[in-house]
C-alpha cells in the first residue's frame, strides 16, 4: 500500500468514525427527552467532547489522525453507553 493509499484509508477512517458518532448521537438526541437524570449528565459530560472532535477533524484531520481516531473510539463507546441507558429505561 503505498502512503497515499494509507492516507486516504486513513482519512476514510476518520470520515466514517465522524459520520457514525453524527448518527450515535443523533438518535440520543431523540430519546434524550425521556431519560432519567443520570442520562442526561452523561450526555452533558460527553456533549462538549463530542463538539471538540468535530472542530478538531475540521481542520486538522490529516495531523492528527491518529489521536483523532482514539477520541473518536472513545466518544463512540460512551455514546453506546448512553444509549444502552436509554434502551434499558
């Protein structure tokens, strides 16, 4: 694989982690309305950390691309976590 393979995998990756969170996220917004309070710091714990990846991957995915995708891994899984709240309520 050459290095403009990898960087478009790279960048690809990235896209698709951004991509995945919007949709996570999207679908608490929903059912936010409904959860209990415990949730709901959950969700305001995690809100701001969502918004830093996403100015972060605006203007500066391909520096950090790494550190990007390990922040984007762990919002994914606290978003999951919310959500099985949400699911278990």
């Amino acid at each position: 694989m050459s290095a403009d393979e990898a960087e478009k995998t790279l960048k690809q990756d990235l896209e698709d982690t951004r991509d995945d969170l919007r949709r996570t996220a999207d679908e608490i917004r929903v059912k936010l309305h409904l959860a209990g309070m415990d949730v709901k710091d959950a969700w305001n714990d995690i809100q701001p950390r969502l918004e830093d990846f996403e100015r972060r991957f605006d203007s500066k995915a391909e520096e950090v691309g790494d550190e990007l995708k390990a922040l984007g891994s762990e919002i994914k899984q606290r978003l999951l976590n919310i959500k099985a709240k949400l699911t278990s309520e």
